[in-house]
C-alpha cells in the first residue's frame, strides 16, 4: 500500500526510519478501512519481540534505534543464525549478521536467497532497497594489511547504514610518511575510524592530525606482548589526543555503527534514520 503524499512528507521531515514507515502504512491502511483490523493486529503481534525459543527476536529495535537488530553469528550453530535471519529479514529491508563463517553463510543462503556474503569482514548482509543517495563523510584508516578484515566489518557496517566510505590501508606508525601523504583526506573526513593492532599507536595520531571524532578499534594482530589486543586496547584507551573514543577488540562492527550514527548526525532530517539504508555493501 502506499504511503499518502502527507505522510511522506511527515516522514521526511521528521526523519522516520523505514520500518516506521512500515508502520504507519499500516496504520493508514487501517484508518482508510484496506488492511482490516484483524489482520493489522496478527502483524503487531510480533513487533515487540517474536519468540524462537533459542532466541528473541526484537523487531521494534528499528523503531527505538533507527536499524534492525544484528545477527552476532559467532557461537551460533547455522540452523540457529538461519533462523534468525530468516525471520529478522522477512520484518526488515535491511539486515546484517556479523561474525559469520562461510558454513553459516551457505545455510542461510538456503533459506534467505537474496542473502550475500562478504567474505573479508564475514558478514551476511539482507538488502531489499533502491539505492538512495549514500552520505559521505566516514573514513575507515587501516595500521597494517593485517587489520583489514576488521576494518571490512566496520566499511560494511557504515554502508549498510547509508554510508559512503572511504578507506585508507596499511598507513601504520612504522611508515609516518604513507600517513601524512594522505593529511588532505584525513582532515576532509567527518568522523575517522582507525582500525589498529600490534602497540595501538596510529588513532592517537591520527587524533592529532584532525578536527573530527576518532573512533579507535583496537584489533588482536600482533606478537605475544600484544596480549591478544590488549596492548593495543590499553594505548587507545590512554591516547592524550583529544577527540578519540574506543570500542573493543576487533569490534569492527561497533566501530563503524558509532561512525553511522555521528555522520548522520546534523546532516538532512531525510537522511537522518539509518533504518532506510543507504548504498548496499
């Protein structure tokens, strides 16, 4: 059904994400007397959560988060995330699993047709929308060729949202120079995610050398000393450059969400709900 003209204004000027548009179609539908009640109620019913069993799946975190809720696939058995996805999916135009083996990928594959995998970031990612206009305004810097699979996660995170990302690579503190070759990018950029291992040094640097917020990831490269990213967690933590936040160990994920939801901040009211997608991955 389609949304009336008025609403579709309402929902671009307040920046209502597409499943609360979903929402509101029904409703509409409802006032109109096209959906009957009956049936509008058997599709509230799971909006809240929908009960697996192994699993709850939250179907209004769109609604109170602006982006469906994602599949951590790691620890899960394939039927389990299948499962899961299958049903997130069938509620959402916009889903993502992270974490995800290539195993897992083929079982969802079976169930979910339009499903793709990005292999390098291992995530599973649902995508059922035009392409609108990406945001620009995110930068995802890498240490070492090393870090690049986390650094994918956060690069598919931040475009699922509706982001156009840039990407710099293997620009470490061991090489300075490849980094201030590239200050003209680094400083044209909204907000940065730095994705680093080994002593954690490149987002207190990178911190220094621009005006926007740093989102540090700390990843789990390095030799023994590294204590499996902690050394590299701990530098980033005490970074004493101004503007630099820190999620956790390889959490490229968590990286590139915050990023999302900064670049969407200030920009149209349109765009502002990362529920509504942006450029697939």
């Amino acid at each position: 059904m389609e949304v009336p003209w008025r609403d579709r204004n309402l929902a671009g000027n307040r920046g209502i994400s597409m499943d609360e548009l979903r929402l509101r179609e029904l409703l509409v539908g409802v006032r109109e007397g096209a959906v009957p009640v009956t049936a509008a109620l058997d599709r509230l019913k799971v909006l809240p959560f929908e009960d697996l069993g192994f699993a709850r799946l939250d179907h209004h975190r769109a609604l109170r988060n602006g982006f469906p809720e994602v599949v951590f696939c790691q620890g899960k058995r394939p039927e389990q995330v299948t499962a899961i996805v299958e049903r997130l999916a069938a509620r959402s135009h916009v889903e993502l699993g992270t974490g995800a083996s290539a195993e897992c990928y083929a079982a969802v594959k079976e169930r979910v047709p339009d499903s793709t995998y990005r292999e390098l970031a291992q995530v599973v990612v649902v995508y059922r929308r035009s392409k609108p206009e990406a945001r620009e305004g995110i930068l995802v810097v890498t240490a070492g060729t090393a870090d690049v699979p986390v650094a994918e996660e956060a690069v598919a995170t931040a475009e699922l949202m509706g982001n156009q990302v840039e990407q710099l690579c293997d620009v470490g503190v061991a090489g300075l120079h490849r980094l201030l070759d590239c200050l003209e990018t680094l400083q044209r950029a909204r907000v940065i995610v730095v994705v680093a291992g080994m002593e954690g040094a490149l987002p207190g640097v990178v911190g220094g050398l621009v005006s926007a917020p740093v989102i540090a990831v700390p990843t789990s490269i390095g030799y023994g000393a590294s204590f499996g990213g902690i050394a590299a967690l701990l530098s980033a933590l005490n970074s004493c450059a101004s503007g630099v936040a820190t999620v956790n160990i390889d959490n490229g994920f968590g990286g590139g969400f915050m990023a999302g939801l900064i670049n969407r901040l200030g920009g149209p009211a349109a765009n502002r709900a990362c529920g509504s997608g942006g450029e697939p991955p």
